[in-house]
C-alpha cells in the first residue's frame, strides 16, 4: 500500500499533465471546498450563526463560550490521554 506522500505525489504529477482547463477549474473547486468542510469550525464563529443554524439557549451559549476559552488557554485533555486515563482507571 501506498503511503501519503506518495500518493500526493502521483496526484501532483497528474494534474501536471492535464491541459484542460476546465478539468483543472473542477479539481481547485473540489480543493477548495474540502478546505472549507475541513477548516470550518462553528463553535470558533460569532453567537449569530449558533442562533441561525442551532437555537441554543442563553447557558448553552455561556457553556460553549467557556469552552472555548478552557481551548485557548490549553486546558483541555488529548484523546491520547483521556485514553491512557482510561486505561489507569480500568486497572
């Protein structure tokens, strides 16, 4: 099986050879928009697209901000050590 990079590689060598341009408009759209479903982040977003997709409630809203906050400030677990946790207190 192939790995990453060497797939990568055979795609970029790929798109060298196209001489199409409509085919290479279709490949930066389809780029383009996995960046944005994967680089998307609602919680990161203003409270007006929380109340626009998702009707939350006021402690919601306060629980989600707080939330963010813990993240900025580093203090969250790592699914690594939530599961090494895990497997202490299985023991």
């Amino acid at each position: 099986m192939e790995n990453m990079n060497q797939i990568k590689l055979k795609l970029i060598q790929k798109i060298i050879r196209i001489d199409d341009i409509k085919i290479l408009l279709k490949i930066e759209e389809y780029i383009t928009e996995f960046e944005k479903a994967t680089t998307r982040n609602i919680v990161s977003e203003n409270t007006a697209i929380y109340q626009s997709k998702i009707h939350f409630t006021n402690e919601q809203l306060k629980m989600i901000k707080e939330a963010e906050q813990d993240i900025e400030n580093g203090n969250f677990y790592t699914d690594e050590e939530v599961r090494k946790m895990t497997e202490e207190w299985l023991k």
